[in-house]
C-alpha cells in the first residue's frame, strides 16, 4: 500500500472481503509515523517512508496506490521499474498528459494498469450496467450522474498544485466514468460544455461544475458535482434509452434513517453530524463498489485479462476533464483530445427514428382517460403530422 491516509484504510478494509486469499503485507507513508500506525492497525509485517524500498520487495505482487494526485506519475514509475502491477486510485493524473505517460509506462513494462473507480464497482451500478448491455431500455441517449458533499477530507484536495483540480477532477472522475460505461465505452467522446465555479470556498480551484459530453452516437453524459452540498453525500445515477429509464441513489437516501441524539459516533462517509435523523450505510464498503472493485482487479492480474476498469480509462476520463476545464474557461463547447483512440470509428450511428409503417414514423403511442388509443405518426415524406385513433 502506497500512502496510508483515509482512502488507503478504505482499501486495506474492503481488499481481502470477497476473495479472502489477499493479503496485504507492507506500507508506504511519507510520514514515518504514519505508516508505522498503519502497520499496526492493520498487522503488517513490513512499512517504511522508501518508496522504492516497499515497491521492489520480493514478496510484492501487487501495488495499490492511494497517495495525491501529484504523486501518482512517480509511484507508477516506481512499480513499473519494479515491475509490479499496480492498481491507482481515482484521478489517475491531473491531466491527459500525466495520465497518458502512466498509461505508456504499464503498457511498456507489461504489467497491468488498474483504473480504482469504485463507484463503476457498486452493487446497484453493476446491475443496472447490465440492464443497459441487456437492451432493457434500448439505445442511451442521456447519462446523468451526480456526486456533491460538504468537501473532501484532507488538505493536498484543496491545494491546486497538487490535486490539479477542485471538484471536477476529484468527483467529476467517477460522474464521467459512470456516463460513459451506460453511453458505451466503445463511442468516442467528441465535444463538452462545461460551467465551473467557486462559489464558497477561499481556493484557487472550482469548488462546483456542471457539465455535458457530447459523444459521437449523438447521447449525452451530463454531470453535478460540487464541494457546498449540505447534508452528507449524495450519490445519484439516471439513465434515460428509447424504451426505458433507470434511477439509482447510490448513498444518501437509500432506505436506511436512524434518529439519534448524538451519544454514539461515526455515521457515514462525509456526514456532517450524528445527531438528528441520520443515513447509515449498512456495507459501507461493499457498497461503495470497494469489494467488487478489488475482486475485479485482482482475478484480472491471476487470468492475465482487462479488468473492468483499466489505465486507458483513466487516460480517456482525463482527457474529458481537460476539455472540461478548457470549456468552463472558454464558455464554448470545446474538443476532447485524445491521443490514440481505441474504440470505435463510426461517425454515423444513424438515427433512433421508429417507423409505423412504409410511410411513417411512429412519435408517440397513448392511451386516454376513457380508454381509447390513439397514434401520433409523421409522414416520412411530406413531413405532415396526423393524429390516428386505433
């Protein structure tokens, strides 16, 4: 483990659940005493603040790394000298360029690159993925996803150096990640919109964004992120295709309430209180994507396969962030540039248009208060809508 602050715990917690053979064994903390603190709550054999000296050890398969964001380029530099497959945490760089030499150096050592997006790993966002690959609702046309809470936790997110961002490189990761799994990962991300802002906080970076990424099939990704939201964290997903709609709240509503007078402690991740009516979280862990994740990640390294969650991921995430940045500067929708792009090439997805018949297309069916039935067709030709009675 490389770094043993929150997220790092988050790991060590959720890495041996499902699997139950992992075991983790050393830690890297730049702070002596931290990572001596880590290895005791966790009874490792092994910690230093030598970064080289935990990634080369002989009993080291895999490297997890949870360290901020501006270190991420040189602990994969790290593993991949060692040759260590490596698993790095969300954003994998700050931007396109640093993501793109991570991506670079794993390929050209052969080892493997994992993406950790837990929340492209949570119970109830695996299911409805499947849905979407199942045809339940048809074509995506629009992907929304929104994480907002009161701020992350420690001091290196607030600091522009070294998160290369505010909100939208820290949670606009997941919300884009998560769109284009539904929109298909496959169809290229052409063009974004973008509106950033710093609406509280006394920080160089944005600490609210809303943005739309346009994708080459014609569907739409759009998301909320902010570091002002009140109340907890908010995690929601909704996917809207021509014949269905999913809505999903990951955490903060999710049919667990208590109602405490605040004798007792921890809640959830970024609650603000523990008293009042509160929202725990049964499996924090669990459903936080943490298990599946790891699950994922380390049967990908034994099958030698892809995990579900890669290095190119993440690469082609910062890569609409950097557009994202660039529009919010701009005010213009702005290009995504990405460099070696390995989906598809269509251009033309044609159209989602339903025919009725020959010579028309279907707008819309409906049923009236009495029961009847009626259609709403556009001639294919003419371009003159009729109303039928059926």
């Amino acid at each position: 483990m490389l770094g043993s602050g929150f997220i790092a715990r988050f790991y060590a917690d959720s890495l041996q659940a499902q699997r139950a053979k992992d075991n983790l064994i050393s830690v890297y903390s730049r702070n002596i005493d931290k990572a001596k603190k880590f290895a005791d709550d966790y009874k490792l054999g092994f910690f230093s603040d030598d970064m080289d000296e935990v990634v080369s050890r002989a009993d080291v398969d895999a490297v997890v790394i949870s360290l901020p964001n501006n270190l991420h380029e040189a602990a994969v530099a790290a593993c991949a000298k060692a040759k260590k497959h490596v698993l790095c945490t969300k954003p994998l760089g700050r931007n396109a360029a640093e993501a793109k030499r991570m991506l670079d150096m794993v390929e050209e050592a052969g080892i493997m690159g994992g993406y950790l997006e837990d929340l492209c790993y949570t119970p109830k966002f695996l299911k409805s993925l499947k849905a979407v690959k199942d045809g339940n609702i048809g074509k995506v046309l629009w992907a929304k996803s929104r994480e907002t809470h009161p701020g992350p936790h420690s001091d290196w997110f607030w600091d522009h150096e070294q998160s290369g961002g505010g909100a939208m490189v820290d949670l606009g990761c997941h919300c884009i990640e998560i769109a284009r799994n539904y929109i298909g990962k496959d169809i290229r991300p052409v063009e974004v919109m973008c509106w950033a802002a710093t609406q509280v906080h006394p920080i160089k970076a944005e600490d609210s964004g809303i943005g739309l990424v346009k994708y080459a099939s014609g569907a739409i990704g759009q998301f909320e992120v902010s570091w002002c939201f009140r109340g907890g964290m908010d995690l929601r997903d909704e996917v809207m295709g021509t014949e269905g709609t999913i809505w999903i709240n990951n955490f903060l509503r999710t049919g667990f309430e208590m109602f405490s007078t605040g004798k007792g402690g921890y809640v959830a991740e970024k609650a603000e209180s523990s008293s009042g009516w509160l929202f725990p979280v049964g499996d924090e862990v669990h459903e936080l994507g943490y298990t599946n994740m790891f699950t994922d990640m380390f049967n990908a390294i034994e099958n030698k396969t892809e995990p579900l969650e890669t290095f190119y991921d993440g690469y082609i995430v910062n890569a609409i962030i950097d557009a994202c940045y660039a529009s919010a500067k701009s005010k213009k929708w702005e290009p995504v540039l990405i460099e070696g792009w390995r989906g598809d090439q269509t251009d033309d997805y044609g159209s989602n248009f339903t025919s009725y018949d020959d010579d028309h297309y279907l707008i819309k069916t409906e049923i009236l208060p009495n029961e009847e039935r009626k259609l709403i067709l556009k001639h294919k030709v003419t371009g003159e809508v009729t109303m039928k009675n059926i």
